[in-house]
C-alpha cells in the first residue's frame, strides 16, 4: 500500500509494456525528445511530474506511439487523477478583435 507521500501503485504496467515491445527509454529519449525525468514519471503515473499544460497531453501522447499503445487509457488515468476535463477550453479560433487579430501576442491591426 502507498504512504501519503507515495504515488499510487501503475495500474497501466506501461514500462512493461514498453519492454514488451523491445524498446528501450533511451529510443523514446532519442525519438521524441523528452527527458529522462518525464518518460519515467509518465511510465510509473506520477504525472504530478510533468511540466503542466498542454505539454502534460503531448508527452503522453508521443510517448504512447513510440511504444505502439493506444494513448486514450493513459489519458483518460492522467485526466481522473488529475482532475482535467475531457477537453480543456480552447480559445484560439474564438479570439476576435474588433479592428484587428493578434498572433503569437502581438496585436496587428488594420487602418
């Protein structure tokens, strides 16, 4: 059983999944990129881990297809323990300026 200052026991075994397939965390380092730290938080579901925000989803995600899994069951167990929704709000699209559009937070407008 986990203390309190313990992560919960893997329920997904994903480091077993990953040796399963014959690949190694140094591949997954080398093919997507991601540190050490978080392919190893990710594998043993501490995703407390994890850098926040959307980077959070994109690591899951890359990490899943180097090990050919479906990402949706981890997703769906980072969301639960988490607390995120589904889909997080998204305002990009809806962002409407009466006299111009911004990129990247910089403001163009039109005379």
């Amino acid at each position: 059983m986990a203390g309190p200052s313990q992560s919960p026991q893997p329920i997904l075994a994903l480091s077993s999944r990953r040796e399963a397939a014959g690949i190694s965390l140094n591949q997954i380092i080398e093919s997507t990129k991601i540190s050490r730290h978080f392919l190893e938080a990710i594998e043993a579901e501490r995703f407390g881990e994890l850098p926040g925000g959307i980077f959070d989803t994109s690591y899951i995600r890359q990490y899943a297809a180097a090990i050919g899994m479906d990402p949706s069951p981890v997703l769906d167990l980072y969301r639960k323990r988490t607390g995120q929704s589904q889909a997080q709000p998204s305002n990009e699209g809806n962002k409407t300026a009466e006299k111009g559009s911004s990129h990247r937070g910089f403001r163009f407008s039109t005379l």
